[in-house]
C-alpha cells in the first residue's frame, strides 16, 4: 500500500513506521503468500473455537506498562488477534508491584465487536478497576 509512496517521499515517514515498512518491502513473494496462509489456517481455527465463548480473555502484554511515553508496550500477544481480524479491547487488570498497570485483552470471534463490547463492560464492573487503590510499595 505505501510502497510507491514510501520510495519517492521517505522523509514523509517516522523512524519507526520506515524501518517496518523496509521490513515489509524485504519479504520474497513466496514469504507474503506463505504468511496468508498461515493468517488464514489461524483465523479459521480459532473462529471455530472462539464462537464457542463470549471471549477469549488472554494477558494483554508479557510484563507491566512501560514507563514514559516512547513506547505503549510489548505487542506480540496482540499481534495475531490483530493479524487474524479479531476485534480485541484491553482492559486494566491490576497492578504491578512498582505500581504500574497490567493489562488484560477479550478477544471476540470476527463480526462481534458490540458483543465484545458489553463483555467488556461486564468484565470491567466485575474487577471494579475504579475502587482500586495503587498496593504500598
């Protein structure tokens, strides 16, 4: 989608979107078409599996919220919800013992997001996340 764009006018793109985008220009033809259906034996699997549940409830990253502002956190267990179409919402989960947020994610079947959605909010009056107060250190 950018490459014409990205190879005349660089300069228009940040550091971080152009190294993904030189990343993604590098993959042979046979990798793209290897990695759709790879997207696609996924996006089958667990859309079977995810229609059986009103969400998959998963850890949103491997560890706390980063500090700072440079960057929202490890993605990689976003990354194939994301990839596979699945509507996904994170939700605070708790703390962790520095104080900083942990993060849960509801994963819902394609098609689903208003259901997600009201799960979400089910989920988000249950852990009372408002009334909690930050552990002592």
């Amino acid at each position: 989608m950018h490459r014409e764009r990205f190879l005349s006018d660089r300069g228009s793109y940040g550091e971080k979107v152009s190294a993904l985008i030189e990343e993604g220009l590098a993959v042979p033809e046979w990798g793209y078409k290897k990695a759709l259906a790879h997207q696609k034996l996924f996006r089958d699997e667990m859309a079977m599996h995810a229609g059986e549940v009103d969400a998959i409830l998963a850890p949103a990253v491997p560890a706390a919220a980063p500090y700072g502002v440079e960057s929202t956190g490890d993605p990689r267990f976003n990354i194939p919800w994301t990839n596979a179409g699945f509507p996904v919402i994170t939700l605070p989960g708790g703390l962790s013992v520095g104080g900083l947020p942990l993060g849960i994610q509801l994963v819902g079947a394609p098609g689903t997001d208003l259901h997600l959605l009201r799960v979400a909010l089910r989920v988000e009056e249950s852990l009372e996340w408002g009334r909690r107060i930050a552990p002592a250190a």
